[in-house]
C-alpha cells in the first residue's frame, strides 16, 4: 500500500511497461528470489528489500548486475555499492505506543529510558510490549545486531525486556495492530515508515524517534544478473531515485536520500542519526556461526530477564 501511488505514476509515465508488485515478507524475498534463481527460473526483474544484509549478500554471491544509474550522482556516497545495491530511502527505527492506555510520565525518548522504565515498572508491563523476533524476522535480526555494535549496552536493554514477557513478532503490520488495539502498549524497533504513517491515521498512536541515536535503515534496490526485462527493471530503478519517485516516497514517511527533495517526516537530529552504510560490512552477522553466538546471547539476554 506504501507504493501503490508510485506504482500507478510510473505507469501512467510508461504505459507500455506491465508491472506485477509482490508484498512478501523481508527473508520471503530473499529465499524466493534465490530458490527461483538457483533453477534458473527467475521472474523478478527488482528486489526491493529492508533486510539490507540479505539484499548484500546477493550481490555479493553473484546474483546481480551493475547499472551506472544516472541519478546516482544525487545520492549521498554511503546509498550505493558497487553500481548493484542501491539504497531507495533513508528510514528512522522508532518506538510506537499506545496514548491512551500508556502513562504519558512512562513514554521513553531514548533507549536508556526503555531500560530505566523497564527495570523499575516491569511489571506493568508484563506481556505489553512488542518487538521483532531476530531468530524469524530478517529485520529484526539486522536492527538488535545495529543496536549492539551501537551501544553495548543494548543487553542490558535486552534482559529488562524480557522482565516483561514480551511477545515477539515477524512483520510491523502485525505489531501496529496489537498497540492500536490495545494489547500491547509500546513496541519497540519498528520501522518508521509504516509507524509514522499510521500516527496520521490514528490519534491514538503514538511515535518516538530516540533521542540518543536513531538508527537510520534502507530499503534496497538490485537488479537480478538474469532479470528477465533488464532495460524496464533500469527505467523503474531511475524512477525511484528520480526527484519524482522519491518524492512519492516521502509522502509515506519513506525519508528521501536526496537533498533537493523535502523530507515528508519528523526532522531527525542528524547528530544522532547512525545510517547502516550499504556495502560488505552488513554481511558480518550473516556468518552462520556469528549469528548462531549472537542468537544464544539474545535468548539468554532476554531469558535471564
């Protein structure tokens, strides 16, 4: 739904282009993509993914092709990789809450006051708080592991979450429904985008960019090595870095990467805004044992709480 209006621009510019969108999850892509690559069948033409690591390491296994995009010159130097991953949009990692139901003295502004509300009202909160699940949800895995390298003390977070018993999810969607209905009274990673998004739909719902650091995320474009319609899939990539496609973005809180286009959310302090370069170093966590350690480390964290 956040590009449906992208989408129906770009054809009403090229009418003789057919397009097919598909919503998966963020490891649906990736694992589909590669399943239908590996046999040689493959049917999309672009990826467009927010598990940055994973959009990385197709690249990085030979799965894509380069493009000299022309508008490439427009975007900062940390949006692209060697002319094969492309960074869409420039995204905050924020915190929901639900503002009817939650003490406005209670509402953390950085991750230091989550750990102090944890660890002196856990509690209250016991099964009220929502977050992703980083052993199922490919997002989810790349934020917490963004969040360790940030500030160590992010397991110190961890284990006062799991004093709280908190329910653990794949998707944000889901996430946004629990809070709006009250199930749940802050969640805490979600993507700003669809958070920010639905805080203009409902009075009820509120937001919090950390003040402290503010993770700063990308959905990635790449054109697959075998894409069927390669020229299309090129056309539709300078689109979405085009002043116009990224303008539209913008409209749904996806944080444009260009600087002569107004950012359509809250301004983030760009002192505290830590962006996950795309590039190598995102498929560190990737190696099986590193995050098999880190996985034992999160669930002892949280199991200890």
């Amino acid at each position: 739904r956040e590009v449906a209006e992208l989408l129906a621009d770009f054809r009403a510019i090229y009418p003789f282009i057919a397009i097919r969108y598909e919503d998966l999850t963020s490891y649906e892509v990736y694992r589909r993509f590669r399943a239908e690559a590996d046999a040689k069948h493959v049917v999309a033409d672009l990826l467009m993914n927010s598990a940055m690591d994973l959009q990385i390491k197709l690249v990085n296994d030979r799965y894509t092709q380069p493009y000299a995009s022309p508008e490439k010159p427009n975007l900062p130097d940390w949006a692209v990789w060697k002319n094969e991953a492309f960074a869409v949009s420039a995204e905050p990692i924020v915190f929901a809450f639900n503002k009817r139901l939650m003490p406005p003295g209670d509402v953390p502004r950085s991750h230091g006051d989550l750990q102090v509300l944890l660890e002196r009202r856990g509690a209250a909160y016991r099964g009220k708080i929502a977050l992703y699940n980083p052993e199922t949800s490919s997002t989810g895995f790349l934020y917490i592991t963004q969040d360790v390298q940030l500030d160590r003390d992010t397991w110190k977070l961890v284990r006062a979450l799991g004093k709280t018993q908190p329910k653990l999810y794949i998707s944000t969607d889901e996430m946004i429904r629990k809070v709006r209905s009250g199930e749940h009274l802050f969640a805490y990673n979600m993507i700003g985008s669809y958070a920010l998004d639905q805080q203009t739909k409902d009075p009820n719902f509120g937001v919090v960019v950390p003040n402290d650091y503010t993770l700063v995320i990308s959905r990635i474009a790449l054109i697959p090595k075998d894409a069927p319609h390669p020229a299309a899939a090129k056309l539709f990539l300078d689109y979405l870095l085009s002043r116009r496609g990224q303008s539209l973005l913008a409209k749904h809180y996806m944080t444009p990467l260009r600087s002569d286009v107004p950012q359509g959310g809250p301004r983030v302090d760009p002192t505290k805004v830590r962006a996950i370069r795309v590039g190598p170093a995102l498929l560190a966590n990737l190696d099986q044992l590193k995050r098999a350690n880190f996985l034992k480390e999160w669930r002892r964290a949280l199991g200890d709480g």
